[in-house]
C-alpha cells in the first residue's frame, strides 16, 4: 500500500514525519494527534509520547492566530484527516492475506 495515494497524504504524512522529529505543533502532526487511536490500530506508529495534549483546541487556536477563516479551515482538514483514515482502516481492513495450504 502506498501512503502517498490516500487523500490528505499531503497533510498527514508530513505532519508524522514532525512527530517522529519531536515537532508536535505542526497542523500535520496536531492533525495525526487528534486520529492516533484510528492511525495506530490502522497500522502507523505514532510516537505517543510526542503528542500534545487537546490537539484539537491547540489546532483551532493555531489556526485562529493565522487565518480568518479560522472554523472554515478546521473543518476541511478534519474532513481531510477523516478521508485518509477512511482510506487507510479499508486499505487495512483488506489486506490479502497469506494462506497456508
């Protein structure tokens, strides 16, 4: 399976590579904080000892210092974050498996 093909690859794939550098306040990485449970038992390891507590507040108010379309912002890429979890549960989920004769 390739990663880079699922929608919202562009965010989220980024955003672990932070996490995985020790950022935690990137959108990316705020974005794979609020997923980790869904990421994790998706298959992904997330470094759970790097991310930020409330990331959801902490993404909104990030956003809100930035943008003027602060609400509008923040729920696209939670519904970007929600399409690549999506994809990526089925690509799990479905997986070919080996069988033993």
């Amino acid at each position: 399976m390739n990663l880079n093909e699922l929608p919202g690859a562009e965010i989220i794939l980024p955003g672990l590579r932070d996490l995985h550098n020790g950022e935690s306040n990137t959108i990316g990485a705020l974005l794979v904080a609020i997923a980790a449970g869904r990421l994790t038992e998706a298959g992904l390891d997330i470094p759970k000892d790097r991310l930020v507590p409330e990331p959801e507040l902490t993404l909104y108010d990030r956003l809100q210092d930035e943008r003027d379309d602060a609400y509008l912002y923040y729920n696209a890429l939670l519904n970007l974050l929600n399409s690549f979890c999506n994809a990526l549960e089925l690509s799990y989920k479905y997986k070919p498996s080996v069988k033993h004769i």
